[in-house]
C-alpha cells in the first residue's frame, strides 16, 4: 500500500472545502448540485481511501456548517461510496494518468452515481421520509445524464493538465 503523502492530504482539504461549498452554497437544492464531483475526483485521482474520506467529512462538516434536518449517516454511507466505488473501478480499469481514457472515467463515474446517487439516496429517502422512491429515482437519474458526462470529461482534462505540470504522480 502506497502512503499518503502531503500533496494528497493538501489536496483532499481542498477537496472536502470544495465540497461544501458545491453542495451547501451553490447548490439548488432539489435541482442541481455538483458536490459529488470533488468527491468523485477525489477517489479517482488519490485513491478510494481518499476519495471515501473526502466524502464522508465533507459531508459531516457541510451538516455542521449549515444542516438541512436530522442528521442521518445513511447519507454519509453514500457520500463515502461516492468516492470509494470510482476509485477502486478506475485501478480495476487500469487508467493511465499519462493517458487517461475516457470510458475507463466514464463507466467508473456510471457505475458509482448509478449505485449511490441513483439508487441508494431515493431509497433511503423513501425509507426515512417517506418520499416514493418510483419519484425521486427519475429525478435523479435524469440529473446523473447531464453530470456522469460533464464529470468525465471535466476529470480527464483535469488528470493530464495536473499530470502535464507535476501535481499528481498517478490517477
């Protein structure tokens, strides 16, 4: 196991400030919200571990900063698994940060918003709040169309320019 070193714990504090201010204060609740994506990066560029912990403490610090109800930890499960399931799918996949391949990006974004954003977020929605998961399940895969793209293609250009100028070492 390669150990962590400063440049991915730097990076992971942006990472989770990132994430705060994605989720908490440019969001539309409801509507729109690109606070998986620091997440997401997160796991691909430094590894599941990292992407899991950027996940779960931004997740844990965005409920202290300005909670939205209850706190409930099957959100921070998913905000976790957000980071977790890309990361270990990317190193299954083999991507070369030198020359990352985009459906490689693509389908570990997929699969993981798939799982987490998709299925498990409506569910525990239905199961805590009551909210019909046939409803809040459309919304959100149809939410998932326009960001598992624009996340590929934003993280692959993101790998070889950090790649190019020597902030990372390997994707």
């Amino acid at each position: 196991m390669k150990k962590t070193n400063v440049k991915a714990i730097v990076s992971s504090g942006v990472l989770i400030s990132l994430n705060i201010i994605l989720s908490k204060f440019i969001a539309i609740p409801g509507i729109i919200s690109f606070g998986g994506f620091p997440i997401i990066f997160g796991g691909i560029v430094f590894g599941p571990i990292i992407g899991g912990i950027v996940g779960t403490v931004g997740d844990i610090v965005s409920f202290i900063i300005k909670p939205t109800g209850p706190f409930m930890p099957h959100f921070v499960l998913t905000s976790a698994l957000t980071g977790i399931i890309p990361g270990i799918l990317v190193r299954a996949l083999k991507n070369d940060p030198r020359d990352p391949k985009l459906w490689k990006i693509f389908i570990s974004i997929l699969i993981g918003q798939v799982i987490t954003t998709v299925l498990m977020v409506p569910y525990f929605r239905e199961v805590l709040f009551g909210h019909p998961f046939l409803v809040t399940m459309p919304k959100a895969l149809s939410r998932q169309a326009i960001n598992i793209p624009a996340y590929s293609i934003i993280i692959k250009l993101l790998i070889q320019a950090l790649y190019r100028a020597g902030a990372i070492e390997e994707a």
